[in-house]
C-alpha cells in the first residue's frame, strides 16, 4: 500500500547548521509529494510540494527534490534557525486525492 | 482573513458522554477533512468529504461520525467517546480535493481528553 516513511526525531541542531530530514515513500503510480511544518501550538501548513519526478520544491530556505529512483524526497536547509523549530511531515497524495502523512520529525534548533 | 476555525479548542469529557467539535472555514473550498495526531502515528484521515453532502470514510472512521449540510462547515461528532479517542484533532480543507496540486489549510487543532 501507500505510505511514508521519515527520519525519528527529536533532531537537534546548533544554529546555522545544516539540516536534512529523510522522507521515503512507497506508492502506486505518480503520487505529489509535499512537506508539511506544524509550530507549537498550531496547526500544519504546506512548506512545499513537488508534483512529478525530478521537480524540485523550495521555500523559506528549504528545499527538496522529487527522487524516483529512490522513491525519497529528504527536506534540506543550508542554515537553520531558532524559529525552525517545529515539527516537519512528509506527505504523498494518493488517488482520490486524499493525503498519507508520515509520522512526523521534531526539529529543535539551539541559539 | 483565510482560516479554517475549530472549536473547541480544548475539552476534557468523560466517557460516554456524546461531544461535537466544530470546523468552519471562509475560503469556499469543496473539500473538508478530519485527521488526529497521535504521537509515533502521525496524522490519520478520519473522514473526508468532497463536497456538500458527500462524506466518505478516511483510515480510522470508527467511533465517529460527520455531516456535511452546508459547504463551510464540517463538525466531527464523537457519540460515544472512549478513552482510545483522546487525542489531538484537526480540521482541513481545500480547493480541490487535497492531493495533486491542491493544498490543505489546517484549522489549530483541537486536544480532547476522554476519561
């Protein structure tokens, strides 16, 4: 069936560092890929998507790219910050349209 | 202002005791869904529904229930809570239906405790 896979958290990291959350995914066909950021105490938005093989998604500092041959689509950013921390959900859409999350990694960002 | 409200935003019941959660959006999307956060799970799609008075069932339908009469608003109703059901909820809806290009906006969520 479909489904997604992440990194474990918590990930924590000094200020300026460099980040990368594993995303993996197992689907039939050609599902749209997105990231999903969810801050304390608020509900999730949309980070950025991706909607076919090789597209790669950007904002705020992110980035990730749509990896078919390894069915991945890790999130990365060169420089994080304090107000990055949050937690961050990998999501693939299935047909009907409906939304398979992943479960979730937490990113604490230390000044 | 865009948004997608839920209310309440915290309830603390008892078992048994039937509650409704509220979900309102303003942006005229069609379609409208229901997840819970549980922790080491992610979210799980409860119901979904694609358009007045259209539901259908998401992963983990049991033990709720959801009506659609009118575009902007979808509420979750819990008939009988058990504990299992504590958790944290969140309404969202979309323009289209939630995947392909379409986009979810979340409302803030709402944390249930059912003793």
């Amino acid at each position: 069936g479909n489904s997604v896979t992440q990194m474990e958290g918590p990930v924590t990291l000094s200020e300026e560092a460099f980040l990368t959350i594993n995303c993996t995914y197992t689907a039939t066909g050609y599902p749209s890929l997105f990231w999903y950021v969810q801050y304390p105490g608020e509900g999730l938005q949309l980070l950025l998507k991706a909607t076919k093989a090789d597209d790669k998604g950007s904002n705020k500092g992110f980035e990730a790219t749509y990896r078919k041959e390894t069915t991945s689509f890790h999130l990365e950013k060169g420089s994080v910050q304090v107000s990055d921390s949050a937690v961050y959900f990998c999501a693939l859409s299935r047909k009907g349209g409906k939304l398979i999350f992943g479960q979730g990694t937490e990113l604490s960002v230390k000044p | 202002e865009a948004q997608v409200t839920q209310n309440p935003r915290y309830l603390i019941t008892v078992t048994g005791k039937k509650l409704t959660v509220t979900c309102s959006q303003n942006m005229n999307h069609e379609y409208m869904s229901w997840y819970r956060q549980d922790p080491g799970l992610g979210l799980r799609q409860i119901y979904y529904s694609m358009n007045v008075e259209v539901t259908d069932k998401g992963d983990v339908p049991e033990g709720y229930k959801v009506s659609r009469k009118e575009k902007r608003n979808f509420p979750l109703i819990l008939e009988s809570p058990s504990p299992n059901q504590t958790s944290l909820y969140f309404c969202a809806s979309s323009l289209t239906t939630g995947g392909g290009t379409g986009e979810l906006f979340f409302g803030e969520g709402s944390r249930l405790t059912v003793l």
